[in-house]
C-alpha cells in the first residue's frame, strides 16, 4: 500500500464499498442509488458488475445477464431498463411507451459491457467461462447495433445526449439548440427532488431531451427515420473511444473462445480511422462533431482524454492534461477549467467522477504512462475516502455531489481506487 495515507482505514472503506453495492442491489441488478435512479441503467450495471468481480462472481455476471434482458430484436441494448415500477420517475416507462417485457427506454448508452465481461471473466475464468459463452453472442449483436446505425465515417454518433452519460455537456449545445419545445408540455421531474437544481441541467435543457424523445416514439424508434428528421446528431468522441476500447476486448474474448474474429477486426479498423475526425486540430484535442453542421463542439472534456483507454497511443493531449490536473486536485473535471462556462458543481460542466479518471488513469497506465496513472488513481483514492461514495464531486475541493451511496463509485474503488485494488482490467 505504498503512498497510502497511513491514518486513513482502508479496511473498514473497502467494506463500506461492498456495502454500497449490496444496499443498491435489487437481486439481479443494481440501481445506481436510491430514490435518484430507480432502475438498472446500462453503463451504472456494466461498472456495478465489475465491481462485484471482487467478491462475487455469481452476481456479478447476473448483473450483465439481467441488463441483457432488456436487448431489443435489432440488438440495442436500453440506457434504462424497467423491471419494477417507481412511482414518481420522470421519464418513467409510461413515457417512453416500449411496448416490450420488461419495459425499457428507446436509446442506448455509452457500450461498456464487454470491457467489462471481459473484466469479469478474467477475475474468474473457471467460474466465468459458460456465462462468456452465453453473453457473447448478446454483444456481437449490440456491437453490430452500433456499427449499423450510428458508425458515420469511424465515428459514434448519439441522437439524444442522455445516450453519451454525459448528460449536459457543452459538447451538445450547439446541437440542442435546433431543437424544438414547442409542443413538450408539463411535467415534472424528479431529479430536482433529489439534488439541488444548479447541479443539475437547466429547464430548457430538459424541455429538449423531452422534446427529442418526443420525435423519436413519433418515428416509432426507426433509426432511419430518426436520422433523417431529427436535428440533434453529435458525433460524440466519448463514444468512439468507449466503443473502441469495447470492440478490442470482443476481439480479445472472441479470440479466446475461437469465435472468428474478421467482423470485429473490420469494426476496429474502421474506428480507428474514425478517430482521426475527432482530432481538432486548432484547439489541440479531441473532440465531438455536430454531424448536422460538420462542425467541432470545441470542447475539451473528460471525455477527450479516453484516447489511451481507446488504446490510441497519442500524446498530443499530454500538455492539457498537465495543465489541467495542476488546476485542481481531485482529477480530471468534466470540462476543462479554462472553459467560461466551467461551474465546479453542475452536472457535466465541471464536476470530477470517480469512474471517468478510472477508466482515464487506466488507458494511461497500459499505454506506458504510470506516473500519470497513478497521480490520478491516488487523487481519487483520497477523494472518496475523504468525501464518500457520492455521485461526483467539485474537483476543486472534494465536496460531494449529486447522489449518495453510488453504486459505480464504490465499484471504482474496489476494483482501481482502494490500496487493496489492483488497479486494472
């Protein structure tokens, strides 16, 4: 445990952890905290189940196995599944209107699930090895989802910003602004109720999401149609990288298990040259597109530093991460700190998670750069442990945010942030 804080418990952390994992378990999935996030949300259970690799195998893969269950004939896997009703949800699945079992949303999100099976499987291969089996060919099938509808020139595209994680990022302003609330209505929403509304996106920003929902179940969820008519879609570098570090751990399991491997080949080398459009070479990072305008966002996020985890090994981007975790203390904030709009505490304008250095900290590590990736594992080891297993936290001062008792903070910690992690896939 070198470089821990020698007055700090760690035992009795990894324990509360655990905990949290266990008190936000529903039996056969998890939701991301109570009263906030009601459901299973798809890259929430992807982190949750590698977390319960640590010290339960059995329900880890039931975590991805339940998520599944929620895969819809063309293979795209929902950002929420609705397996139980909670009253007071807005938009709960009276809204999004699926007419499936179990009740899901209409988009999908970030696609992180065979990193992290591939993650799972490794912690257990004897355990492991028949449940790979069975989700395998789930994620072909979700992949290829991917490829055919929302792979344009190499690169991932969302059609509602929901579908990124990210929820409102700058990334998606220009883009939203196209879009019209005209005919939205009233209604509530829930998240208020929960966390106090500056951390959150604004009115007119949720009068949009509702509204592009909206135009999606008017096209009866047809991407065709959707991509025709609709004026939000955001080539979202996140989702290339997130993509592409998913597809090369397919490659890796489908190799494993003599599964051929051409197709998934295809899709990295198509990505990879998708990468090569993000790059924004007049701000010196990368960076999402509006599709519609051909123009970058110019927005240099969390998102922007996925590169190394994407397995691109481009150190361009260096001289803004130095720059960056010399502003603050605890990581790598969802937007850089010399944006204008930068606000330390608003939900992805600002604020630092757990998760996003996770995933950053370890592209860093497996493409040569561990003094880096360790700089950053140890700022969030210290985060959390002084702060707890929030939903995110001012990355200037540690104060948590958002909601309590996360469920993908405590997995992050078990599996990379604790002294007792090994800090890896």
């Amino acid at each position: 445990m070198e470089g821990a804080d020698p007055g700090m418990n760690y035992d009795k952390i990894d324990k509360k952890a655990r905990k949290v994992l266990q008190s936000n378990d529903r039996g056969l999935y998890t939701v991301p905290t109570k009263g906030l996030y009601p459901y299973q949300w798809n890259w929430d259970s992807a982190f949750a189940a590698w977390g319960f690799s640590v010290f339960d195998a059995k329900r880890a893969w039931a975590e991805l196995e339940t998520l599944f269950q929620g895969q819809w004939d063309t293979g795209m896997v929902p950002h929420i599944v609705f397996h139980k009703q909670s009253f007071g949800y807005f938009p709960g699945p009276d809204v999004w209107d699926i007419n499936r079992v179990p009740h899901t949303s209409g988009i999908s999100q970030p696609p992180i699930a065979a990193t992290m099976a591939r993650a799972v499987y490794e912690a257990d291969k004897r355990y492991g090895r028949i449940h790979m089996e069975l989700l395998y060919g789930r994620l072909v099938s979700w992949h290829r989802w991917w490829m055919k509808n929302r792979v344009e020139n190499g690169m991932v595209c969302i059609t509602h910003p929901w579908e990124s994680g990210r929820d409102n990022a700058l990334d998606w302003d220009a883009a939203l602004v196209g879009v019209d609330t005209s005919e939205v209505g009233e209604y509530h929403r829930s998240d208020t109720d929960h966390v106090d509304a500056s951390m959150r996106p604004s009115k007119l920003d949720y009068d949009r999401y509702v509204a592009l929902l909206q135009l999606s179940k008017a096209s009866d969820w047809n991407e065709r149609v959707i991509a025709d008519k609709s004026p939000f879609r955001v080539a979202d570098c996140g989702m290339t990288f997130m993509f592409l570090r998913a597809c090369r751990d397919l490659l890796h399991i489908a190799a494993e298990f003599d599964m051929g491997t051409d197709e998934i080949e295809g899709w990295i080398f198509d990505l990879k040259q998708g990468v090569k459009s993000h790059w924004n070479e007049a701000r010196g990072h990368y960076d999402s597109v509006n599709v519609r305008t051909g123009a970058f966002t110019n927005t240099l996020t969390s998102a922007s530093f996925l590169n190394w985890y994407a397995g691109i090994r481009d150190d361009r981007q260096l001289k803004h991460l130095h720059r960056i975790l010399d502003q603050v203390q605890y990581g790598i904030p969802s937007l850089d700190p010399d944006n204008p709009h930068f606000d330390e505490l608003r939900y992805w304008r600002g604020p630092v998670w757990g998760m996003m250095n996770a995933i950053i900290g370890i592209g860093l590590a497996e493409t040569g750069h561990t003094v880096l990736a360790e700089r950053l594992r140890k700022d969030t080891q210290k985060l959390i442990a002084e702060h707890g297993f929030y939903e995110y936290f001012n990355p200037v001062d540690g104060a948590a945010a958002g909601g309590g008792e996360f469920t993908w903070t405590a997995a992050i910690w078990l599996t990379w942030a604790s002294p007792h992690a090994k800090g890896r896939f």
